[in-house]
C-alpha cells in the first residue's frame, strides 16, 4: 500500500453525453439535510439523476426523511431500502457497533438484492457512501460494470503518531491491526478490491493507498463537495465589521480531530490577544479536556459554548470568523473545511492530512511537529500570522471560494462523475 500517487483519469470532458445510462447505487449513508457520508450520499445520486436513471440501496431507517423531502420532485433517483432484522440490531447505539452493523449491511443487503442488480438492466453498479477502506463491497461481485469508491486510506503521519498520548497511541495501533487484518485476511474484502472494475480513489490523497497491482483501474475523484446554490447559503448574514478576532472550533469532539490540540492553541492566543474570542461548536469525548483547558479564569469570558446547532447557524458561523482551527490528523475532505472555505474563512490545518493538501493550495496555512508542545506551537503561530494581517486572510478566503467554484461543487463532482462513466462504458465496448 501507500504506493506514490498516480494521477489517472479515462481523459473525460465535462460535456455530458447523450447515452442516458441505468445506475444502481449502494449508498448506506444517504439522508437529506444531513453532512458528512450521508449527506455525501445524498448529494451524488441526486446530481446523477439529472443525467441517468439512478436506483439507490440505502437503510430503511432513512425512509421517512427521503420520501418527504423528494414528494413532487421530478428527474429524482429511485430508492430502495434495507435494514438488517432488528433482533441483530440490539448492540448498535449511537455509534457503538455501527461498523459491524455496516459490515453485516453489506451482506444482508447484497444477497436480498443481487438478483435484481444483476436482471434489471443496469449498465453500473457502485458502492459510493461509507466506502470503509477495510470493509468489503459485495456489490463488486454483480455482473454489471461495477465501480468502488471514492474510497481511500488516510494514515498517522509518523510525527503525529510520535505527538499522540499513549491511550490514543494504543486505541490507534489497535484500530490499525483490525483494519489490516481485514484488509488481508476478510475474503471477500480481499476480492473486493480484484473484483472491482474501477476504483474511485480521494483525489486528496498524497499517495495512493492501491499497490501497483491495482493501479490500472485506479482513478482520482474528490471525496466530498458542497452545493452553494442552496438557500441556507444566500440566507447569511456579512461578517461583523468590529476589532474583535474570532477563532472557531467546529467539529466531533474526537482526538483525531484535533480538536484538544485546537483548544490548547487557543488557550494560549486567548491569553495573549484581549481582542480574540473563541466559538466552539460541537460535541464528543473530548469535551471534557477541552472544557478543562479553556475553563482558565483569565480567558473564559473570551470563550463561547455552542454545541451542536442547525445547518444554517454553522454557516453563519463559518461566515463570522476569521480563523478555524482544525489539525486533524486522519480525516479527509472534511464538509465543514469546504463550507468554511465557500464563506472565505481561512483554515489551519495540520500536515500529513487530506485537509492539508487542500489547504496548500492556498485557502490556509499547515502546522507541523512531531510532539505535543511542537504541534500546538506551530497551530498558534499559524494563527498569529492570520490574525495579524488581514490581507492574508482576504487573500485565502479569495483562494478558498476560487477553489469551491472550480472544484467542489456538488453539480461540478457528479458532472466528472458522469463522464467518467461515460469513458468507463465506451473503454469496455
């Protein structure tokens, strides 16, 4: 694994082609209104079914929301629905059991549907939400062309591993010998990867995470986008025109988010800037810590508590910042980095992620270190180069929107998407 990057596409144009095909879809994340894999999920095949007659498999647990907000549309994907029988569901709450619920998913919902997979006519069959690196897709077995992905490994770089407490560093190798043991040994996750016609790998990565025995069907396509035409986003209000600099923390409260990283930085730039304010939205583990560590009495009234808020409100915090705090260290494409990037907030991000590599290109600055003190130190200086020169937080914000507008909206992803189905049908004929 972890081969070097190979840029490969099929060389598809964005012209759409007039071969209307028939897609099925396993997408057991997929919920309107929602961010992160469901929303990934819904996103994709709605774009898709502009141009194709998409069928999507998705949990029955989602019905209800699907069904309303699709009441009346016209050109909409058509959705099945499975979930496992509830006497297997028993350990599954919040998100203990949930990968073994989705491994067992796979299975159930592959073996209830493949006949009609294989006899309806469907020209492609993918596997696009919760693509787990170490889970198998039994729908690469089906006869039609079959695609897996966009899917993708994301490691701890070596210095992180070094920075991490010795209880995440234990949770992390034990996390890391389940996924390879998969990986290897899970048959069908072995064949999984044969199997397949295409793999749709994260654009973001640095390195593949195929071995060169696979990197003839490997192709790069973004894992996550956005869609700025909704509502939500022409609702916002203009950032505060005032002195005051506005950090912000949104995110899961899970180590490797960075988030208890994110929270000792500001701690220190709260101590040494009056003017700055910190905004801390979301929930976890973590909050605890973090709690503890901006609980200090010289900044509390600097910091502001928000927990988990709607769509619009993140977005109208997003619009208000200056800065958000965000060294993750085995993401991805996070939805929140694109949000904040469509609304000009520059974004500090730590090295050996996926967010990195984008946030290179302009839209942020990177932090590094190899222990905890070195780590937290580059997070701050980062932040007082932003918070310190305004044009540089203008001309990020410029780069990040650039960025969105040619790379990350949704109707731009599934209009690659296409082609590349396209390219993929005519190279099999």
């Amino acid at each position: 694994m972890a081969e070097e990057r190979h840029d490969r596409t099929l060389g598809y144009s964005l012209a759409m082609s007039e071969n209307r095909l028939k897609i099925f879809i396993s997408a057991y994340a997929c919920e309107p209104e929602k961010g992160s894999e469901p929303g990934i999920g819904w996103n994709v095949v709605n774009e898709l079914a502009k141009y194709h007659e998409v069928h999507v498999l998705t949990r029955a647990n989602n019905r209800p929301s699907i069904e309303a907000a699709l009441a009346g549309r016209e050109n909409a994907p058509v959705f099945h629905y499975y979930d496992l029988p509830k006497w297997l569901t028993f350990w599954k709450k919040k998100r203990r059991g949930y990968h073994l619920y989705y491994y067992l998913w796979q299975y159930g919902a592959y073996f209830k549907y493949r006949g009609f997979v294989n006899n309806a006519g469907f020209d492609i069959v993918q596997h696009l939400t919760f693509a787990n690196f170490a889970m198998p897709s039994l729908f690469m077995f089906a006869k039609p062309l079959t695609v897996w992905g966009p899917i993708g490994y994301i490691p701890i770089s070596r210095n992180v591993f070094k920075a991490l407490p010795l209880r995440v560093k234990i949770r992390e190798s034990l996390r890391k010998c389940i996924m390879w043991s998969m990986i290897y040994f899970e048959p069908m996750r072995v064949l999984t990867a044969y199997r397949a016609n295409y793999i749709l790998e994260y654009a973001e990565n640095p390195v593949s995470s195929f071995s060169n025995r696979f990197q003839h069907k490997v192709l790069r396509h973004s894992q996550t986008g956005i869609n700025t035409s909704e509502n939500v986003y022409s609702d916002l209000s203009s950032k505060p025109e005032d002195d005051t600099i506005r950090l912000l923390i949104c995110s899961e409260f899970m180590h490797w988010k960075g988030c208890t990283w994110a929270a000792e930085a500001a701690r220190r730039l709260l101590s040494d800037e009056p003017r700055a304010v910190l905004d801390v939205y979301g929930y976890g583990p973590e909050e605890k810590a973090m709690r503890k560590t901006l609980g200090d009495e010289q900044i509390k009234s600097q910091v502001r508590w928000h927990g988990f808020v709607t769509k619009a409100e993140m977005l109208q915090a997003l619009s208000d910042a200056d800065i958000l705090l965000y060294p993750s260290y085995h993401h991805g494409l996070a939805t929140v980095i694109l949000q904040a990037m469509s609304r000009g907030l520059p974004i500090i991000a730590l090295e050996g992620d996926d967010i990195a590599e984008t946030v290179k290109k302009g839209c942020g600055l990177v932090a590094s270190g190899d222990n905890e003190e070195k780590i937290v130190a580059s997070i701050c200086c980062c932040a007082k180069k932003l918070m310190y020169s305004k044009d540089l937080r203008t001309s990020m914000g410029i780069s990040g929107k650039r960025l969105i507008r040619e790379h990350y909206e949704w109707s731009k992803l599934a209009a690659e998407m296409s082609a590349l189905y396209q390219n993929m049908i005519s190279s099999r004929m």
